[in-house]
C-alpha cells in the first residue's frame, strides 16, 4: 500500500489551475460586492445632502421648506379674492 507524501516536490499542474480559477472568480466576486457597498453608500450620502437641503425622503425632490412658507403665509395673510 502506496502513502501519499504530504510534502511532495512534484505537484500537478491541474489543481493549481483550479486555485488559480477559483482565486480569479473569488476576486471578481469580491470586487463587484465592493461597488455594490460603495453605491449605497453614495446613494446613503446623497439621502443624507438632500435631506439636510430640506428635500423628503423619497419624494421626487420636492422641497418642504417651499411647503410650510405657502402654509404659513396663506393662514397668517390677509384674504384676497374669493
């Protein structure tokens, strides 16, 4: 009965083609879970700059600063026309 060495000096070929295909799909994968991260995080910035500019959470940029000034000047001003 013939033992595998566990530190045999020739290795095949075959096998270090898989590592290496494995290792190729492995980075890919990797990278482009990286720009799916970085795009949320641009995307979580950008929420982040607009609500601070007074624009809603997913609302078509509408501004409600705008808004609130109508309210206030139409129930504080005097009436006109009707």
């Amino acid at each position: 009965m013939k033992l595998p060495l566990p530190f045999r000096r020739d290795r095949p070929i075959i096998p270090s083609a898989n590592a290496q295909d494995h290792a190729e799909r492995l980075i890919a994968e990797s990278l482009r879970m990286l720009g799916q991260v970085c795009s949320k995080v641009a995307d979580a910035i950008e929420a982040q700059r607009l609500e601070r500019q007074g624009y809603a959470h997913n609302s078509y940029l509408r501004r409600l600063d705008k808004d609130e000034d109508d309210d206030a000047k139409k129930s504080s001003g005097p009436g006109t026309g009707g």
